[in-house]
C-alpha cells in the first residue's frame, strides 16, 4: 500500500489502538495487498473512551463488556452484578485497553 495513505490511516485511527501497536501496525498494513484497503477502510473501532464511559455508568449491569464484544464476560458480569462492585471498579481501569486490543484483534482479522 500507499506510505501515505498508511500514514494518514494511522494519524486518523491511532487512539483505537495500543501505543506498542502502531510501528506493527504501519509494517503490516504497508504490507498488505491494495485490494484489502477499502474494507480497512469500512472497519468500525470501537472507541475506548467512550468504553471508559460506559463502564462508568453501566459497568455493573456488564454493558461496557457487551460494547466492546465480549458477550460472555459480559453476561457473568450482569449476572454478578459487576462481580458484586469488585470487577467493574477493576474494569475503569483496564476497559480502555480491553477496547483497544479488540480493535486490534478485529483489524488482524481483515488483514489476514
């Protein structure tokens, strides 16, 4: 693919992913074919921040868990009513990173 056209992707799309990802995620995408680009284009990331925020207000009812696509986790945490506090407390910390290592997941997907 196009440098520029990586590069612009990148500046756009960096907060969806982890800081350690995106030399990784420039080589990759560098070294994709150009007909995967329009679909990397059309990927949908889920926003971390606006994970954190969910988790804020809904984490105990597992709706941060259900955002970001972890469908069982997020059954067990609305059943234990957020790991009785204890997880979804433990989640406003690590839910941005959770968010972002799924949109990760998501995008290797694509690529592969």
């Amino acid at each position: 693919m196009d440098a520029q056209k990586v590069d612009t992707f990148i500046m756009t799309n960096g907060k969806y992913f982890p800081s350690e990802f995106i030399i990784p995620l420039r080589e990759m995408l560098l070294n994709a074919d150009d007909s995967k680009w329009a679909l990397i284009q059309t990927i949908q990331y889920k926003d971390p921040t606006l994970a954190l925020v969910i988790s804020l207000v809904g984490g105990s009812l597992g709706i941060d868990r259900f955002f970001i696509g972890d469908m069982g986790l997020g059954i067990a945490k609305l059943i234990t009513c957020g790991g009785f506090g204890i997880w979804s407390i433990i989640d406003w910390f690590f839910i941005m990173d959770a968010a972002r290592e799924k949109n990760v997941s998501k995008l290797q997907m694509f690529l592969n």
